[in-house]
C-alpha cells in the first residue's frame, strides 16, 4: 500500500485530556497507509478563546501553524473539529491581500496562505474502500455526532452537508456499522462552556444523549475532542439532575474504525472513559 503525506496538527487537547484520539488516529492512519509528519514547534490555534479577544490573534495563531504546513509542502491535517475551524478561518481570512502581508509582518516570515486543511475523517473517507478490515462492526447501532463547528458554516469549512452530514455514516457504514436517522447530528453540546455554564453543558449534552437513545443507538460517535469530554464526563451528573438512566457509550470514530482493523479496546484506550464501552463491545462481540 503506497504511502499518503500529510502534515500532522494534533492540537493541544488531542496531547492531553484527548490523548485517546491521538493514539488512535495515529494507529488507524499507519495501518491505511498514511503518513502523518507532525508539525515541529506546532503552537495553540487559539481554539475557543482567541476569537473572543482578538481577531487577529485569532488568525496569527493558526497562520503559524498554516506557515509550518506550508513549508513542509504537505496539506495539513487535524483530527479536533475546533483546531479544524480555526485553521479554515484563518485560510479563509487570509486570502485577503492585506491581512496576508499583515500577519506575515507578525510572523517574520511571508506567508502565501497555499496549504490546503483538511479533516481526519475527509483523509479516512477517501482511504475507505482500501482499509484492512478485520472485524466488521456488524452488529452495532451507532449516531454519528458531528457537533456544530465540523460543517459550520459551509463556505469556511467546505465538509459536508451542514445540517445533514454524512461522511462519519457513511465510512462507518462500509466497516458494518448501522448508524441511525437522527435530527440531532449537528446541535451543539455546549462547547467550552462547562466552567461558566455548567448547567447549560448539561442540559445540552443531556438532549442529545437522550435522542440517541431514542432512536435507539448502542453508542454516540464523534469527532472533537470538546463534544466527547461534554457528552461522556458528564453523565452522572445528568442522571442526577434528569432522574434517568442516561448511560451511553461516547467513542471516537477512530477508535471504532480500529477495531474493525483489527486492534483492541485497550490499545485503542477504549478502557479509558468515563462512561464505560466495554460491557457494550463484548456484547457485540468487539473486545
């Protein structure tokens, strides 16, 4: 299998409370045969909070980054949906001349904002049909959870339907998983909010846990770091405050696409959430 190169953007949450998705992107990207090369030095794209206090901070940032990219020569890829926005802001920004010169005035170096971003699950899509499966997810019933910074809005991000996606259904559908018809897929969990309106996160993240259920998911699938902290770290506290039995698996969808190639729950650190996916995948026959 030939060898696909991307310039590699983890993002600070994916080195830290997210570690989890790292590995296993890392894992299933190696096992397709695609090259991820880290950025050197990579630095913060200013993710939530920059775009709060500073417009062009919030495109300095990423622009340093989009910069590293550039040199290398490669697309960069991002596997967190916020680092993903803030890059696609800032090429979207940066096609204007003069803010251009500007942040390249800041950066010490000229800038030709050439790099080309893209998400994880756009490099996964396209390697589908040559993925080395092993396990088919046969018997599991999953929504797929896109949050509302992944297709939003459409003229930044140019991934998917905004309202309707169906990329993550569709590449979990070609490893045998069943993803259900929800109305849910897009609404926001709450974001960064769980310091200042933790009562907001839970509300949120509770409406969309419960319409999964609903609609009768073994699990919710997502692709930002931000949306599984919310929709899995929580769920105590929503039985809690809800009185019922909220209790839903949250994985990343590159922990499922690993284990239909063939790696376990525990090298895929499935073991390592708050809600826990183990009693689920030995049931489906997964672990």
């Amino acid at each position: 299998m030939s060898s696909q190169q991307y310039a590699y953007y983890p993002g600070c949450t994916l080195r830290t409370t997210a570690k989890e998705y790292d590995i296993s992107a890392q894992m299933v990207c190696e096992a397709a045969g695609i090259k991820l090369n880290e950025l050197k030095d990579w630095a913060c794209c200013g993710a939530s909070s920059a775009h709060t206090s500073s417009h062009l901070l919030s495109i300095a940032l990423p622009a340093r980054d989009l910069q590293a990219a550039e040199e290398m020569g490669l697309p960069v890829v991002t596997a967190c949906a916020m680092c993903f926005s803030r890059l696609k802001y800032a090429t979207h920004e940066l096609a204007d001349p003069e803010m251009r010169d500007r942040i390249s005035r800041i950066l010490g170096k000229e800038l030709h904002n050439t790099t080309k971003v893209v998400h994880l699950l756009q490099v996964l899509d396209e390697k589908s049909e040559n993925l080395p499966l092993r396990k088919p997810l046969g018997d599991l019933t999953v929504a797929c959870y896109y949050g509302c910074l992944l297709t939003r809005p459409k003229d930044i991000t140019e991934l998917d339907d905004p309202e309707n996606p169906q990329i993550m259904d569709r590449l979990l559908g070609k490893l045998g998983a069943k993803s259900i018809s929800w109305a849910f897929k897009t609404e926001c969990c709450g974001a960064s909010m769980p310091l200042t309106r933790h009562d907001m996160v839970l509300k949120l993240s509770h409406r969309i846990l419960s319409q999964a259920k609903q609609g009768g998911a073994d699990c919710i699938v997502v692709a930002c770091p931000m949306c599984h902290s919310n929709l899995d770290t929580y769920q105590n506290e929503m039985r809690r405050e809800y009185r019922d039995e909220t209790n839903l698996p949250v994985v990343y969808f590159t922990q499922l696409i690993g284990l239909a190639l063939g790696f376990s729950p525990k090298e895929l650190l499935l073991d390592k959430h708050f809600t826990d996916t183990l009693p689920l995948l030995r049931a489906k026959g997964l672990a």
